[in-house]
C-alpha cells in the first residue's frame, strides 16, 4: 500500500500531527483525506517526491530492480527488502520504498515499527 503525504491548508486550524508534513498509508483507490484524522483540519494531499525519468533507465537501478526481483523469487524477503530500501532512499522512490515495506512485513517485521522508522527519516 502506498503512503501519502498530506499537509494542513488552515494553518490557523492544527494539531500537533497536522502542524507538519505527515504521512498515511492507504489502501491504493482510497479516497484522499480532507480532513486530518486527529483534531479534523482541513488538509490536503502532497506529492513530495518525484520520480525523476532518468532514474527509471539508469542501468544501476535496473540492475538492483533485478536482483529485488530474484531475491522475492527466492523468497528471501529481508534481503529484498534491505536493497529495495537502501536504494530507494538514494534514488528517493516511494514505490520502491513501499515496496521494501512489503518485503519487510513479508519477512516477518511489523509495519507499525517500519512507518515509524521511515517518518523519522524524512524528517
Ligand atoms: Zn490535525
């Protein structure tokens, strides 16, 4: 599941959660948030991170997209998911990133531990 990135639009109305950035998973085809979920600010969605085209063909990358690729057909997740994580933050792509996650949880770590540990790094 992707994680979105909202942010208050009434900064006379916010939480201490809302104040900042912050992010949410949802399920893909969810409806976006309008509100925040903790003191119901009006927010909205932010996309913070673009995925630059050169990114997508640069032999690096589709060398490490290849070997996530072999690592998940081996069902060696905690591997798939360090490299999908470590090269998704140089790169900064989110659906790698995302992609890591379910790596991650499929190898057993608990996403609630994860989604801390990525807001913390964004920060
Ligand atoms: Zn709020």
């Amino acid at each position: 599941m992707p994680i979105y990135e909202y942010e208050s639009v009434d900064s006379e109305n916010t939480c201490e959660k809302c104040a900042s950035r912050f992010e949410v998973i949802q399920a893909l085809g969810e409806a976006p948030l309008t509100v925040c979920p903790e003191c119901g600010g009006r927010i909205r969605k932010v996309i913070s991170w673009c995925r630059a085209a050169v990114v997508e063909t640069s032999p690096e990358h589709a060398k490490v997209e290849q070997q996530i690729r072999e690592y998940e057909k081996q069902g060696m997740w905690s591997h798939a998911a360090e490299l999908a994580d470590t090269h998704s933050e140089k790169i900064k792509d989110r659906d790698l990133k995302m992609r890591a996650l379910d790596d991650y949880e499929k190898a057993g770590y608990k996403a609630e531990t994860l989604e801390k540990h990525i807001s913390k790094d964004d920060e």
